[in-house]
C-alpha cells in the first residue's frame, strides 16, 4: 500500500505542470442533462497523432456505477466545452452592450413613464385599500366596547378583517417588490449588463469569466450543451420590456 500510495505521488509531481494549465474551469457547476449527477473530469494523454493531454467530462453515474442505475456516458472535451461557453459568453456580451444603449433610450421614452406611473397606481390604491382596512377595524373595536356588536361578532368580523389586511399587505409588498426590480432591471447599470461590460475585451475563457458569468451547465447526450446564465432572471427581464410587454 505505501509502494503504491508514493507511486501514486511521484505521478502526481511529474504531471502537476499539466494539471496546472489543464484547470477544470467548471468544477461544480457541470451536470448531465438527464441524470443530474456532476459530470467527472480527467485528463488523458493520448499519443495517437500527437494529441498531447487532453481534457474530459463524462456522466458522473456513467463513471461510478455499472449496474441499472448508470447514466449513458454523455461525454465532451474540454477544448470544446470551453470553446462553445466562450461563445455563449460573447453572445450575450454582445446583447450586453446593445441593450445598455437600448435601456438609456427606453428610459425617456412614453412606455417607460406608463409603466411607472402603473405601478405608482397600483401602490397607491393598496396603500389606501389597506389603510381602508385598518381604520375598520379600529372602528370595529370601537363598537365592541361601546356594545354595539357582542364578542362573538366582533371576534368572528376580527378575524375577517386581519385576512383581509393580510392579503392586502402581502400584495402591497409585491408591488413594492415588482417597482425596485423594474427600477433595477431597466438601468444601464444592472447587475446583468454590468456583468457583461466588464468582460468585453477579454479573449480567453478564465476562472474569473466563469465564475462571475455561469451559474451551471448540462451536457446532453451527443455533447450539445445548455448554459444558465447568471443573472439570467435581469436579462430576461430587461428583454421582456425591451420588446414591448408590460
């Protein structure tokens, strides 16, 4: 075991130079497409025609388990797994710098005024509705103690009114919620488009470019991929204005 475990080392040091240039830039953030289990990474040397070493991911169930449980064994390279994320990348850089030029123009156009005065409206009403709501009940109080309505009234138009108030808080917070995403959402300097300006000039895949930009990728059988963004909730937001809807 210890001739064996020192084996193992001494391989290690002789090929740490190449771990260090081949990093797994995705660790965490890569799955199968239809198992959901992590996708595993190796590096290979392969004389064949020179290749050099290159890098893997397979299906993680593919790569553990032989019996009714593996997966298929999704597979793609690693030169073109980060190829095609460059890509992705780039393509929304590109929509990036669009979009902030588009978002300054929308700011003092009519639909965007529209839009906030909506929901300057729509505020204002279930602040009143509420306020409405909190005034019956204390009147509703008010004629308990003076006898008007007997305990088992006022208990049971008490309760009626503490769910309406409810419902109308919660709905209040919705909107105040939808009014700061919008503001948010419709600024050139939103996290999204903040995000992607900061990468514009850089040419090469690095940790830091995926880090800041994927939130996780699949690999489907035949080695197409599908990317989640993030971010992505801000992107299809400020898309979804962006192209008319309210």
């Amino acid at each position: 075991m210890e001739e064996g475990r020192q084996k193992h080392y001494d391989s290690l040091k002789k090929t740490a130079n190449i771990r260090k240039k081949m990093a797994n830039l995705f660790k965490g953030k890569i799955f199968c497409a239809d198992c959901g289990v992590t996708m595993y990474y190796s590096r290979h040397r392969y004389k064949y025609k020179n290749l050099g070493w290159v890098g893997k991911y397979r299906c993680g169930t593919y790569h553990r388990y032989h019996s009714e449980h593996r997966c298929t064994i999704h597979h793609i390279w690693q030169d073109t797994l980060e190829s095609k994320v460059l890509d992705v990348i780039k393509a929304h850089v590109k929509i990036a710098l669009d979009y902030e030029k588009l978002i300054l123009s929308f700011q003092k156009s009519d639909k965007d005024k529209a839009i906030k005065k909506s929901l300057d409206d729509a505020i204002r009403i279930a602040t009143q509705k509420l306020a409405s709501i909190k005034r019956r009940r204390v009147k509703l109080y008010e004629d308990y103690v003076d006898g008007i309505l007997d305990e088992a009234e006022y208990i049971y138009a008490k309760k009626s009114y503490e769910a309406e108030c409810e419902t109308q808080n919660v709905l209040l917070d919705e909107l105040v919620t939808k009014k700061a995403a919008y503001q948010e959402n419709m600024s050139p300097h939103n996290l999204w488009v903040k995000t992607m300006t900061k990468i514009r000039n850089t040419k090469k895949l690095t940790q830091e470019m995926v880090d800041a930009t994927i939130e996780r990728i699949y690999i489907h059988e035949g080695g197409s991929i599908e990317v989640v963004m993030k971010y992505q909730d801000i992107f299809e937001a400020t898309q979804h204005y962006l192209e008319g809807g309210e």
